[in-house]
C-alpha cells in the first residue's frame, strides 16, 4: 500500500472498489500496476484500442469521450482520485469504446488485465463491487440517454451548469461553477454544439441569471434556471 508524507494513501487503497482487500492482497495487485505520472491533456487510450489494462485515478482527473463527428464531441464521463475505468474491455475482451483523457496533471495506476481478472477470481467480494459498480453505470446511462432523449439542446446546457454549480462559500444564497467552463467542455456534456452553448449563456446573462465573476459564472436564480431546464423554451433569434 502506497502513502504519502501526510500518511494519505496514494495507492489502490484509493479506489473502493477494493475495500476489504487485506494489505498483502492490495501490494500483490500494486506490484503488477504500471505508475503513469501524466500531463493534462495526455490521451491514455483510443477507442478500439485492445483493453490492455484497468485504470484507477490516484491523483488528478480524467474524461472520457467519443471524438468529435459532425462537430459534436460526446462526454461520457469523468473520473477523479478513487475512481476507476477501462474496467468494461477487461471483463469482456472487447475494444475501446471511448477515447479517455488527462484534464489536468494525474497520477494513473494501470493494473493489467491478466492481473485484474485473476483478482477478481480469487476474491469473490471484490467481484460482488464490481458488479454493484456496473449497475450504478447502468442506471446512470438510462438517466442519460433519458435526459438527452427527452430534453432540447439548451435544456440540456442548463442542466448541465446545474451539475457542475455548487454553493458559494460567502453563504451568500447564490450558486458558483468555478473556474468557468469552455464552451466546448459543456457542448460535450450536453450534447450539442459550441453555438449553441454560447447562445444559451448569453440568454442566461441578458435575463440576469448568470453572471460572470472572477474566473466562474454565478447563478443568481437558481430556481429560475431549474425552472428553464424542465421547460421547451426557444432562444430569441
């Protein structure tokens, strides 16, 4: 098990999934990882690439995504320290089916299939996480596919600012995204186009509902914009 100069672990004991594992069992799958120090904006694999390995987040974040067709890149998700990906190729074999991404400097335990599977052989509650992770997966795609089945464009812009909106410190009442998103970050999660989210955001601001302060976005109205993001309403030409 790894650990760092305050005593936090930096190792596999980040991730839940293996919760329960004695220390011996964690250091034997520890052994097998390969370490992988990266910059943002590294891509750690294509899709349709051979499912070579899992992945668990140490430090850092990562997406991941479909490149961009049509001009619509696609986010699916984002995974953070104690998180875990790739796990789908490991169990069936199969290729990529997603390009995943550093978003900002990252610490990344590759743990290789072989590995990974033997594991879960050997450890039966380890496989029973496993399975309890993959129906949250499941349930979070259906909440998904329902949300962009059935919500407009810039219904979907709203709700994503919502997701990503927390409490301001100050107690103020008022809700922050900080640091601003890129327009092109909110299109991937929303599903549509950098025009679109612009378009949308300038709505919000000329109807006083977001601000723009010191780097974020404010959301003056939270309520209102909850309100938007159930409603069809069209943006003015």
């Amino acid at each position: 098990m790894v650990g760092d100069e305050s005593g936090r672990e930096t190792g596999l004991a980040v991730c839940d999934l293996f919760a329960g594992l004695a220390p011996e069992a964690i250091a034997e799958l520890e052994r097998t990882c390969q370490w992988l120090h990266l910059p943002a904006g590294h891509i750690l694999f294509r899709h349709d690439d051979p499912p070579d390995a899992v992945y668990i987040v140490v430090a850092g974040r990562v997406r991941a995504f479909m490149p961009a067709r049509d001009g619509v890149e696609v986010n699916y998700a984002r995974f953070g320290p104690g998180d875990m990906f790739g796990e789908l190729a490991a169990l069936d074999g199969r290729e990529r089916s997603a390009d995943v991404q550093t978003l900002t400097e990252s610490l990344v335990a590759a743990c290789p299939r072989p590995a990974f599977l033997a594991a879960l052989r050997e450890h039966p509650d380890l496989a029973l996480r496993l399975l309890v992770r993959l129906a949250a997966v499941i349930r979070q795609s259906s909440q998904r596919i329902a949300e962009i089945s059935g919500l407009t464009e810039v219904q979907r812009v709203y709700l994503e600012l919502l997701r990503l909106a927390v409490p301001d410190a100050t107690g103020s009442g008022d809700w922050e995204v900080r640091p601003a998103p890129l327009h092109k970050e909110i299109a991937g999660w929303a599903g549509t186009t950098t025009d679109i989210v612009g378009r949308a955001l300038g709505h919000l601001m000329k109807s006083g509902l977001v601000q723009r302060r010191s780097g974020g976005l404010r959301i003056l109205d939270r309520r209102r914009l909850e309100t938007l993001a159930r409603e069809d309403e069209a943006l003015p030409a």
